[in-house]
C-alpha cells in the first residue's frame, strides 16, 4: 500500500508546469504560429522558422534593441539562443519602447524642469 503526499516543489518546477507546453504533436508547424499571432501574443521563432512568419502581414514588430532571445522556438520547439522575438503591434507601446520614445520623453522632461525655474 502507498501512502500519496504531496510533495514540496521548487521555483524551477512551478516555472515548469507554468510553461505553455506549445503545439500538439500532429499539428503543423504554421497553423500554431499562426494562432499565437491572432491571439496578439509574442512570437519566438528560431532562424531556421524566421522567413516561414510574414510578420508583417500580421502586423508585428520585430525586436531589434534585443535582436536574439534565448528560447524555444514556437514553431518547430527547438531551443536555440538565436531566437527573434515578434510583438503585436497594438502592444509593442505598453510592453516595449524605442530608443526615439526615450530621447522624445527625455526631452520633454528637461524642456518641462527648464520651464519651472
């Protein structure tokens, strides 16, 4: 007879089982690719993946302060250090800002703190 405890896990094993587990098995490659970008979310893709996303026809914004991303690929789950990294462009604002949007609001604030005094 066994007695069923549960057992303590560590941060690494939550991170883990939070993970998205991606694409079934018998799913093809785009159509999960496809659905991430429908759904606006962040798409990782590895170099051999990258020309198969239009990204533009999706209107995504590819990342290029941070040009490669350590991940595993959405399409093909291969994990590979030389991943690119896709937002939607509806939240590229909220999640992301340009070195333009910096200068733009760094300006701003002294033209403001000038003013002042």
């Amino acid at each position: 007879m066994e007695l069923l405890l549960r057992k303590p896990h560590g941060k690494a094993e939550q991170l883990k089982y939070m993970e998205h587990p991606g694409r079934r098995l018998g799913k093809p490659h785009g159509s999960y690719v496809i659905d991430l970008a429908d759904l606006r979310k962040v798409v990782v893709l590895c170099p051999l993946c990258n020309s198969k996303f239009d990204w533009k026809r999706h209107r995504f914004r590819k990342e290029k302060e941070f040009p490669y991303v350590v991940s595993k690929c959405d399409a093909c789950k291969t994990t590979d250090s030389y991943c690119s990294m896709y937002i939607a462009e509806e939240s590229y604002k909220k999640v992301r800002s340009t070195a333009e949007d910096r200068r733009a609001e760094a300006k701003a604030f002294w033209k403001n703190r000038l003013r002042r005094q």
